[in-house]
C-alpha cells in the first residue's frame, strides 16, 4: 500500500518530466544535428586525406619500381649491343692474326723462298758490277770518241775558217795578220794558211747549198717521226719568190704538217667493245688469285645456350608473382573491410541515446 503511495506521488510529476525532456530534446535537436554532421565531414575529410596520400605515395613507388624496370631493360639491351660489339671487334682482330700468320706462312713457304732468294741477289750483284764495268768502259770508249770527234771538228773548223781567210796569207811584200812584225813569233794560223787551198765562190755555193738540203731532210725526217707515211727524202729547191703570192696561200710547214698528220681515232673506235667486261672478269681473276681460301669467313656462330632462371624469381619457395602476374604489392591486411563507418543515423533517431561514444580517442560505431 506505501509501494502504491509512493508511486501516485512520483505519476503526478512523470507528466511533467517527460514533457519538459521532450522539449529540452526539440530544442537541442538541430544544433546536436549540425554538430554531428560538421564531425562527420571533418572525420571523413580526415580519411579521404590520408587514402589520397596513401595513394600518391604507393603510386610513386610503383612508379619508381616500373622506371627501374625499364631502365634496367634498356641498359641490358645496351649492354647486349655493346658486348656483340666488342665480340665481333675481339673476332675481327683474331682473324685478322690468323690471316696474317697464314699469309707469312704461305709466302714464306710456297711463294718467296729465302736462300733462292739471296741466291738471286748475290747472283744479281755480281751482274749488277759486271754491268757497271762494262758500262764504265762504255762510257769511257764514248768520252774517247767524242773527244776526237771534237778534235776532229775543230781541226775542220780551223781548215775552213784557214780555206776563206786565205787572203789574209803573208806575202813577200806585206806580212799578213797573223804574221805581224810585232809578235815574237809567227801565229800556227799562219802555218794553216801556207798548207790549205783558197775556197773559190763556186765550192762556196756548194756549201751553202749542201747546208740547205741537209735542214731540209732534218724537217723531214721530224715530220716522218710525227705520223708521216712517206717522207720526203730530197727535195729540190725553187727559185726564190721576189714577193708573197697573192691569194689564200698558208705557210709551207703548216701544208706539211696538215698533210703527214697522224691518225687520231676516238675512244670509242680505239677501244674495244668487249673491254669493259675483260676488265671486270680480270679484275675478278687476280682477286681470286690473291685468295687463300674460297670459305666465306663468317666470324660469328650462332650458339644456342641453355636458359638459365633468376636467383630471385625461382626460390625453393616458389615463383614469385610480383612482376609476372601483377605489378602492384598486394596487402589484404591494409585492405578497408566494408563501408565509411556513421557516427549517428541520418535521421536522428533519440531512442538509441549513448550508442556512439568515444574511448580513448578511438571512435567505436554501431552498425545499423
């Protein structure tokens, strides 16, 4: 009976708690409402932030990784171009070695044999001193007979020039040039003059005559040397011409010249028609001549090698799949299991009071 006593006292208030929590509840609900939706966008912000950064950080490394990929593919294949490189360079100058040994070789055995070889030397300097002495002897023979021949020469001279000064003689009278009273002793012209006979004007004309024929065979014998195919041997002279003829007359040694001038074909006509192709399969035999061996060298073989994996993509604990399968590190533990967590409904719903609440920092949210 107290129990129910108690409880009318309490039921004539209750009417009025629960109205004034309604009211203290309408009134705070807008405000809690923006308050609530303000945290929520920050906390949201927040994480949005942070994914974004934590993406941009694992897309620079997977950026970094794929670079490094392909710089160390195209270094290899730089290295791969370099070392065939060098390998055809090394192959070069080892063949080049061995071409050279078996050309020493070759020569020395088959081609130039040393003892015949100084045997012919010492063989041609015996010759060449033997030529050497007779051409000595030769030479000094030549210098005797030119020498006489000179003496000879000048001795006729000396005739000739006595036979026309023959009035220049000493007389009984009158002593004569070279034998003038004011030398000590008489000139040897003097004794010229006494030996030789005076030159009368015909044998004077006869000379001269002989003088003109002999240049005359000279030109001849010049123009027959040039290409003329029948030289004149002896002309006889004309008369000689007071004046130039009148009229489109040339010079006598251009008529000469045009007249004995030699054939001058073409190249075309002086060659052959089947030169070219002569020339080419010369060419190709003395090439082939010069060869040692007919094989075509080829300095590099293609050798087939046994593939050999990575250290570091086979292991005794399996294939790898980063870089094979995918290019991207996979972490289920860092995954984000299911949706963005809600601090409060979006409709405020007050019968679950004191369901979100914070402990330690650490936003603890129920899930609807």
């Amino acid at each position: 009976m107290a129990d129910f006593l108690d409880l009318t006292k309490k039921m004539i208030n209750l009417k009025d708690d629960v109205f004034t929590q309604h009211r203290e509840a309408e009134e705070n609900r807008y405000r809690e409402y923006e308050a609530a939706t303000k945290i929520q966008s920050w906390i949201r912000g927040a994480r949005v932030r942070a994914y974004l950064s934590f993406l941009n950080l694992k897309s620079t490394h997977v950026q970094r990784l794929w670079r490094g990929f392909l710089g160390r593919r195209r270094f290899r294949a730089m290295l791969l171009i370099r070392l065939k490189e060098m390998r055809l360079k090394h192959y070069n100058e080892m063949a080049t070695r061995i071409q050279s040994a078996w050309k020493g070789y070759y020569v020395r055995k088959y081609i130039h044999n040393y003892y015949a070889r100084k045997k012919y030397l010492e063989s041609v300097r015996t010759n060449n001193a033997l030529v050497w002495h007779y051409l000595d002897e030769f030479s000094q023979n030549k210098k005797e007979a030119a020498d006489h021949e000179n003496a000879l020469e000048q001795d006729r001279r000396i005739i000739e020039k006595a036979s026309s000064t023959h009035y220049l003689l000493s007389t009984r009278a009158i002593p004569g040039v070279y034998n003038s009273p004011f030398r000590s002793e008489a000139d040897p012209m003097e004794e010229k003059l006494r030996t030789v006979r005076p030159r009368t004007p015909m044998a004077l004309h006869e000379k001269r005559r002989k003088k003109r024929v002999s240049e005359e065979l000279k030109q001849d014998e010049n123009l027959s040397d040039r290409g003329a195919s029948t030289p004149v041997l002896y002309r006889v002279p004309l008369p000689p011409i007071g004046k130039k003829p009148q009229g489109p007359f040339r010079e006598r040694d251009e008529v000469i010249a045009q007249r004995f001038k030699p054939f001058q074909p073409t190249l075309r006509v002086s060659t052959d028609y089947d030169s070219l192709k002569e020339a080419r399969a010369r060419n190709k035999a003395e090439e082939w001549f010069g060869k040692i061996s007919d094989d075509v060298f080829r300095p590099i073989n293609t050798v087939r090698h046994k593939y050999h994996p990575l250290h570091w993509t086979s292991t005794n604990y399996g294939h790898i799949d980063y870089g094979n399968k995918h290019f991207r590190e996979v972490v289920p533990a860092r995954h984000l299991d299911g949706h963005f967590a809600r601090i409060v409904p979006s409709i405020p719903v007050f019968e679950k009071l004191n369901d979100t609440y914070t402990k330690g920092g650490e936003y603890i949210a129920s899930h609807y």
